[in-house]
C-alpha cells in the first residue's frame, strides 16, 4: 500500500463524512430543532433588557451589606 492509496481512502472517507453531514442537516428529522435555533437570536429576555446595565441583583446586594457588618 502506497501513499497513493491511503490519499485515495481518505479522500473517500472525507467524502463520505461530507455526505452524511449533510443528509443529517437537511433531514425533516431535525427540521424542528433546527427551526428552534434558527429564532434564537430573535428571542428576548425582558428581565434582564428592563434592568441598569450596573444594577446588582437583589442577593449580591444582601451580600455586600453582610460582608461588611
């Protein structure tokens, strides 16, 4: 077996991971996750978009105030 041979065998076999890479994207088997995905930059999260960039939360405001008594 020649270096030929093992180019040739790994060229299919990189193929093949290529053809089923894709077969896996495209299927309507995942169709759904991947539609979920799709909107996830979309997606807002109100608590966190309401509050100041520099307020703390409730509990890391108790801990400053115990820590220093």
């Amino acid at each position: 077996m020649d270096i030929n041979t093992l180019r040739g065998i790994a060229t299919i076999l990189a193929m093949l991971a290529f053809i089923g890479i894709t077969v896996w994207a495209y299927s309507s088997y995942k169709k759904k996750d991947f539609d979920e995905a799709a909107l996830l930059p979309f997606a807002d999260e109100p608590d966190e978009a309401e509050k100041p960039y520099n307020e703390k939360k409730p509990s890391e405001k108790n801990d400053a105030r115990s820590s220093k008594q």
